[in-house]
C-alpha cells in the first residue's frame, strides 16, 4: 500500500508538471504542443522497440529514430533556407512559410539522448509515456538549454524528493540567474545597441571596442542567466540539471572555450554523434 501510494504521489506530480510544462509551451505556439506530444509519441515507440529487441534489431529501431528525429528538425530548421536558395536559382519552388517551434532543438537532441542511452542499456526504457512526455517537455529548460540527457534525470522522474535546502539553493540559482538578464545582460545590450548598433562611421575605435566587449559579455549573461534560471527552477522541483557555463571568457585555448561555453552541448555533440 505504501508502494502505491507513493507511484501514484509521484504519478499526479508528474502530470500536474507536465500540465504546466504544455501550457508554458502552448503559450508561444499552440499549435506546435501537437508536434511535440507526436515526437513523444515516436519516441515512446522507438525506446520500446529498442527495449524488446537485440542485436541488429536495436540498432535498426534506434537509426530508425534517430532519422526520424534529425528529419523533422531538418524541416522545420532549413526547408525554408532551401527553398529560398532554390528560388533564388530561378526555379517555381513555393515558400513553404514553415514557423520555427519554439525550443524544437532541445527536445530533439533530448529524444535522441533517450533513443541511445536506452541503446547503450545505460538506462531502462521507460515505460510510461507521460515519464517520458514530462522528460521531453518540461518547461525550465525547453527553451534555452541546457540540454539534460536522459541518465542523469531517468530515476528523477518517478523517485524525487525535494528538501528545504534544495528549494532555497534552486531559489538562490533563480536569482542568480535573472539578475544577469535583467541587471547585466539587458543593459549591455543597451550599450552595445549605443556605440554599434547604428552608424558606424560616428564611432570611435574606442567605442566600437567598448561595444564589442559589451555585445560578448551580453551574450554570455543572457544565455548563461537563462541556465541558471532553469537549473534553479529544476532543483525547485527535485531535478538535478547538469551546468552549462563554466567562465568560457577565461579560457585560454579555443578549445578550451568550446569545452566551458554550452557545455551540454558540447558533451551531447562529443557523447551521442559518434554512437
């Protein structure tokens, strides 16, 4: 009885979360909750046959869903970029006018972080679709990163406890991170819009140096602010996100760089492109 209590606590949590992940979603793109919850689907599949099968047959279902997933975020990035191109070549191609869905990218590369780590027996299929839905859709990072693989949140998701200390320090994370947009990134912005957003004939060496350094450090506190908003959030609700900055300005090396700005990126790139 203690057992299901619990499944069934974790199980209304689960979907009240999910219930605010879709409509912070359907508050940019109503429509496109529909191609999200159809992915989910799809990826709700694929991981089962994964799951039952071996050998040839677990690869051929994970290609068949890595394709699947990488196609529908080819259409929805490029069609337009290759219709205008073949327009542009004087051939009678329509414009397609196909919207971006918001956050399509993250949830992709999440999907496919699923698929291969299922493949790689790393974690266990999941067997309920709404695990599944609330990993792919939920809200504090499905916009801007990070990107959370499937290992480090698949037992997260039906066992999770949230303490008071992990309230406070997701809370101290939020602030954290909403004062680099909004202290920081917002009023760099504002600089670098001054001295080089507009004529540059009337600025000065100085000035549009100035402006450069100010766009770098905007760009660097909007995005990072965004992860550390999300990470907060995450550890709010019993989710341990892993970080996505670590100081890349103060890198030595471009690799370096590349190696602490986005860094679950980085690591999705290095860990899944080479499966």
């Amino acid at each position: 009885d203690v057992c299901k209590h619990r499944r069934s606590s974790h199980l209304a949590k689960n979907i009240v979360l999910i219930a605010f992940s879709l409509i912070f979603y359907a508050w940019g793109e109503p429509v496109y909750v529909f191609l999200m919850l159809a992915s989910v689907l799809l990826n709700y599949c694929v991981g089962r046959g994964i799951g039952h099968c071996d050998g040839k047959g677990r690869r051929l279902w994970l290609v068949l869903g890595v394709v699947a997933n990488l196609s529908v975020l080819g259409t929805f990035k490029y069609l337009n970029f290759f219709s205008q191109i073949l327009r542009d070549m004087g051939l009678d191609v329509a414009d397609p006018h196909i919207a971006l869905p918001i956050g399509i990218s993250f949830y992709i590369f999440q999907s496919i972080s699923y698929l291969v780590d299922v493949y790689r027996r790393e974690s266990p299929v999941q067997k309920s679709f709404f695990g599944l839905l609330l990993y792919i859709s939920m809200f504090p990072q499905l916009i801007a990163g990070p990107i959370v693989r499937y290992n480090t949140v698949a037992d997260e998701i039906d066992n999770r406890r949230v303490s008071a200390a992990d309230i406070a320090d997701g809370v101290f994370r939020f602030m954290i991170g909403l004062g680099k947009k909004v202290i920081l990134a917002n009023q760099l912005g504002e600089v670098a819009t001054q001295l080089i957003g507009g004529d540059m004939q009337q600025t000065t060496v100085a000035g549009a140096w100035i402006g450069i350094g100010a766009f770098m450090l905007q760009i660097y506190f909007d995005f990072s602010g965004y992860s550390d908003m999300a990470i907060g959030i995450g550890r709010c609700l019993g989710f341990h996100f892993c970080e996505n900055f670590d100081h890349p300005y103060c890198s030595r090396t471009i690799t370096e760089f590349w190696r602490r700005w986005h860094i679950s990126l980085g690591s999705f790139f290095r860990d899944y492109v080479y499966i």
